[in-house]
C-alpha cells in the first residue's frame, strides 16, 4: 500500500511540475491595444504589439511580458500607404498559417488597414496586402474570427457623416484571411454616453465565444480619455450580418477606478485551467495639465466573470494576482 502511494505522490509530483503559476501585479509591462495568443502547439503565449515596427514576444507567462522592443517581425515602407507607425496589430491563427492584421499611417496620417503573414509568429512576416480603401478615412482596429465555419471581420473607420471626429464598427464576411467581401454593414455606432467621453468612437473589437454563444467586446469613447471602457454585443441568433440582432449592453462590464483609468481594447486568451482572461490596457489618470491627450499606457490582465454564461468583471485592481500556465 505504502509503494501505491508513493507512486500516485510522484505521479502528482509529475503533474503538477507541468504547471506553474505567475504572481503578478497590474500593470505588467507599458504598451498599448494588446494582442495576446496562447500557443496552439505547445506552452506559452505570443505577444504582438505596434509602434515603429511590428513586434512579437514570447513568455511562458503572459505574466512575463516585457514589451522590450527585441523582435521586430515587419517594418513599414516609406513612400507608401503603409509609410509609418504600425497601430493595434492583432495575431491570428488560421489553417495552419499566422497572420497579423495592423492599421499603419499614410504621409497624411491616413491610417489603412493591413495583413501580413508567416509560418512562425516569431519570425519576419511577409505577402503585406492592404485590406480595402475607405476614401481618405481611418480603419483601423481589425479582427477576425470563425463562427459556424466562416470568416468574418469587424474593424473601426471614420465616419465621413459625423461633423465632428467619430469612428463606427464595420462588419463583414471575409472571402479568405487577406480578402473582405463587398458587403459590408454599419454595426455600431457610439450612442450612450458611455461610448461619447471625449471623442464619439467606438472600436478595438474582439470576439469572445463560449457555449456555442457569440460575443464582441469593444471599446468606447476616445482612448485619450479617462473614460475610456469595455462594452459587449451580445449575438442573439438568426442573420449574424444583421445588426438588428446584436443586442448592445447598455453599461460597460469593465471601467477604470482609482490609479487605474481607461482599461480598453482587450484581446481574450485562456490559462492553464481554461479559465478566460482580459488582456487590455490602461493609463494612469489623467491630470489638469495633459487632459484628454495621449499619454503612457500599461497593459494589465483580468480573469472574465461568467455569471448565466454572461461575461463580466471584478472591479479593476492593481494587487497580486495569479496566473496558472502550462511549463
């Protein structure tokens, strides 16, 4: 009996020396509209953020991301639409190939949407495409996702009929990983108040699944303002490109407190138990003197609530927490 336990103690050693756990405290690194994948071949998980150039970590962690600017995967080109600063870039696997979809600047300060791909998210990626014309107006913020066995997109872009700064979701089917089908419709527009802080935007969506159910988290008002905040679609069945069947929760299920204001544009990722966390990010609250302008941001993670199969939060906190990750 002795030696049966002994074995089923070292079988439970073994285990659990395949997992470890990450003491962390928000904010883990500074950086801006993170995209954050698990790893669908091993431990780990990759890190994908804009500026100057495109770059791509890896951790075992999503604990340990540094942001350290040490592997540029993709450099813009001068002279071109695609001339400058690479904004909210997100990694996605599909069929067995990476792709990074990425808004970058024009000598105007147009930004396009784009795509780029590879075999390793580690390595440089190439075959850039740009993903449509929108008449000299900003889309950025794209991502992609599968439902029922098609592809589809949700971006932001300005919008023309607005007299003031605005952005709206666009919504539509994709034809392939680097081609957007012709129809494309309003899905959102900022209407609640919650969604007009600053500027009248909403953008940075995300699709989140669970259950066989369908949701987008997005982001609204302007990511230079304090309230800046987390909203939710709810997809309530029937035609998925039919925005009258996307129900719009009238609250946002994550809003900045404290020391930790405008908590936005979050990417979904999973940990070892398959428990589903926020990856998003934050600024510092703003002062009398930098009102409303850009200022450093942080990223910080959070572990979705699921009440009724319903996503939400915990209010937001900087003290410790855990992170359980496959080694």
């Amino acid at each position: 009996m002795k030696y049966i336990i002994a074995l089923l103690l070292l079988a439970l050693s073994a285990a659990q020396a395949d997992y470890g756990v990450a003491k962390f405290v928000n904010p883990i690194c500074e950086g801006a509209d993170p995209s954050v994948v698990k790893n669908p071949d091993g431990p780990g998980y990759y890190y994908v953020y804009g500026g100057d150039k495109l770059w791509v970590e890896f951790a075992l962690s999503p604990a340990d991301f540094k942001g350290d600017r040490k592997n540029a995967v993709f450099s813009t080109i001068p002279g071109t639409i695609c001339d400058h600063h690479v904004c909210a870039p997100e990694l996605h696997r599909i069929k067995d190939k990476w792709y990074v979809y990425f808004g970058a600047a024009d000598e105007n300060n147009v930004y396009n949407m784009f795509v780029v791909s590879g075999d390793d998210p580690t390595r440089p990626f190439g075959n850039l495409k740009c993903m449509g014309n929108y008449g000299g107006c900003t889309a950025v913020d794209q991502t992609v996702f599968e439902y029922k066995g098609k592809l589809y997109t949700c971006y932001s872009v300005r919008d023309p009929e607005k007299p003031t700064y605005s952005q709206k979701l666009m919504f539509a089917e994709m034809a392939s990983p680097w081609e957007i089908k012709d129809k494309r419709v309003d899905f959102v527009t900022a209407e609640l108040d919650w969604e007009k802080s600053g500027w009248e935007i909403v953008e940075g969506p995300y699709a989140l699944q669970r259950k066989g159910k369908l949701y987008i988290v997005y982001s609204g008002s302007g990511a230079q303002d304090d309230g800046y905040c987390l909203g939710v679609l709810t997809f309530k069945g029937g035609d998925i490109m039919n925005p009258a069947n996307w129900e719009k929760r009238s609250t946002p299920i994550l809003k900045g407190q404290g020391n930790m204001m405008a908590t936005g544009h979050a990417t979904f990722i999973k940990d070892a138990d398959g428990n589903d966390w926020a990856v998003y990010h934050m600024n510092r609250p703003h002062t009398a003197e930098n009102m409303r302008t850009w200022i450093p941001r942080y990223v910080c993670m959070q572990q979705v609530v699921w009440i009724d199969d319903f996503p939400t939060f915990s209010p937001v906190v900087e003290k410790p927490k855990y992170f359980k990750y496959e080694k």
